[in-house]
C-alpha cells in the first residue's frame, strides 16, 4: 500500500507515538546511567522574560539501562533551575492510585470482550503474544484495544532494556527528590490516559494491529532517534516524529497541538516567578511550527537554544 493512504500515515504515526509517549506508564526499578561525551547536545532551549529564567528540554521517556547518560547541557540546565516541571509529577501521584485508573480507563465500558471487537484475524495474531508473557485470554478478555496495544509495547520495550527511571523525567525527578526540588505536574494522568481511551473504536484496534506488527522492527527505529536526539539534530527528529502526522491532522491536533497549547500559559507563569524552572516534555512537543517553542516565540519570547559554544538565539 501507497505510503501516502490514511492507513500507512496512521501505521506510521501510531509507531512514533508508541515509541515516545505510551510506555511511560511502565514503571520498574533500578538505575545505571553511563557517561556520554561532552558533544552531545540533546534538545534544549532557555527563555528569558520577567523575573525568572525557563529552561525547556526535549525529553525520550525511555532510555536503555546500559545508555542511560544525559547530555551534558541537561545537567547544566538542571543545576541551574530551582525548581521542574513535568508533563506529569510522579512524585505526587500514589502508584496504587494510577494503577487503579489505569485499568479502570482500559475495561471496555459497555461491557464487550476483546475477542468480539477484534476482527478473527487480529485475534489469532495476538495470542502469541499473550502466551509469550504468560497472560491467560482472561487476564485481558475485558480490556479495550489501546490498553492491549500498550501492554504489549510496554512489554517489549522492558525486554530490550529500556526503563522509564533510565528516561529524561525519570533520571531528573531523582535527583530533584535528592536535591528536594519542587516538581509541578503539567497535566493528571486522567488526561494523558484519556488521550487514548477516547479514541474512536477503529483507531483503537489499528492501534493493536500497528503494535502487533510493528514491535519485532522497533530497535533500529529507536536507535535513530536516539542519536538524533543527543546530536541535536532538529531536521532528521523532525522527519522522524512529525512528517507523518502532518497526513493526519486529527490525531496531531489531539495527541500533540491541544497539549502545546495548553502549556504555553503555565509556562508563562514560570516565567513571573524569581526562581528559574526546567521544563521537561517530549520531544516531540518541541518540534515544529505547532511545537512549544514555535508558540512562545509567537508570543513574543525570544527562545535561545543550546549549541555546541552555548546559547544561541534563534531567527
């Protein structure tokens, strides 16, 4: 199929989503973060207006355990600011508590087993699946498509050694807890899971069908990114997170736009106050004519970005 069809921009858009956004609700433990060289850059901004200075770093939720090391400018950033801010503030969110959303959100409301939503083919598919993490049809029998569709991604991701604590936020909200700096959410988990389970039911079960076939191929994908990230690399992250979504200007409204937009003012705040704020959200917020820092400098800040020599203003 024509990589320009509404269906091959969705595989393709789920797969980036996936990669970036939804594996964030794993949580396991353990850290071991490695040293980087010093001409990484990653994806890092600094704005200046009023009494406080804000800092804004494009995070990868994920990293894998055994390369787990920020760049440099991210440690800098960090000891800089006084205080965070995050797409969510973990620290304030009880982990029995999001679990029990978690599964509430993901029970299909009008009752309906997976089995009778899917179509016979995608089922058959997923068994494998199930049986390669030892979960009975029971286990998930109740369960809506994204929900599945994350477990499986979720699963997948811990078995190629990736972990939320090796991720940007999980790295940084450590140290802050250590350091006892202040974390301010930007949005509840009831808003981040509803970016998935208010889904039309067909994007749900594409999403399923996208993971299924996507996950074996997911290494050399996550690897691109990676180094684009630490390279700083904005033209190579942009085709790599944003081409597609552009053939799908519903799904960037609702996964990406809307949450752009919404974090301007509290930024703007941040930027009242006399302490300095790092600002830590996914990268693919960042990027873009719609990104964060596109919107602020249509607001009339002059964002800088972090460059091999420093700040550099941008045109």
């Amino acid at each position: 199929m024509p990589s320009s069809t509404p269906h091959a921009t969705l595989r393709s858009v789920w797969r980036r989503t996936l990669a970036l956004a939804a594996l964030a609700l794993a949580a396991v433990p353990g850290l071991a973060a490695v040293p980087v060289a010093a001409a990484e850059l990653g994806t890092l901004w600094r704005v200046r207006d009023g009494a406080g200075t804000v800092f804004i770093a494009g995070s990868l939720h994920q990293l894998r355990r055994d390369r787990a090391g920020l760049p440099p400018s991210y440690g800098r950033a960090y000891g800089d600011a006084e205080r965070l801010a995050m797409e969510l503030d973990m620290d304030a969110i009880s982990p029995a508590a999001l679990a029990g959303e978690l599964v509430a959100r993901a029970l299909d409301p009008d009752g309906r087993s997976l089995r009778e939503v899917l179509p016979a083919a995608t089922w058959r598919t997923l068994q494998p699946r199930l049986a390669g993490l030892g979960l009975p049809e029971g286990a998930i029998d109740r369960f809506e498509p994204w929900a599945v569709a994350l477990l499986l991604a979720s699963a997948e991701f811990l078995q190629r050694g990736y972990s939320p604590d090796s991720g940007v936020e999980g790295q940084l909200q450590a140290r802050a807890a250590a350091d006892r700096k202040p974390i301010d959410g930007l949005e509840t988990p009831a808003e981040q899971f509803e970016l998935f389970d208010g889904l039309p039911q067909a994007d749900q079960v594409q999403l399923l069908e996208v993971t299924l076939k996507e996950l074996d191929g997911v290494g050399p994908r996550l690897d691109a990114l990676e180094d684009a990230w630490r390279a700083g690399d904005l033209p190579r992250l942009e085709a790599l997170l944003l081409a597609d979504y552009r053939q799908r200007p519903d799904l960037l409204e609702r996964l990406v736009v809307r949450r752009n937009t919404a974090w301007v003012a509290p930024v703007r705040g941040f930027l009242r106050r006399p302490d300095d704020t790092l600002v830590v959200v996914g990268l693919m917020h960042l990027l873009g004519d719609r990104g964060l820092i596109a919107l602020l400098r249509q607001q009339g800040l002059k964002p800088e970005r972090f460059v091999a020599g420093g700040w550099r203003p941008e045109p």
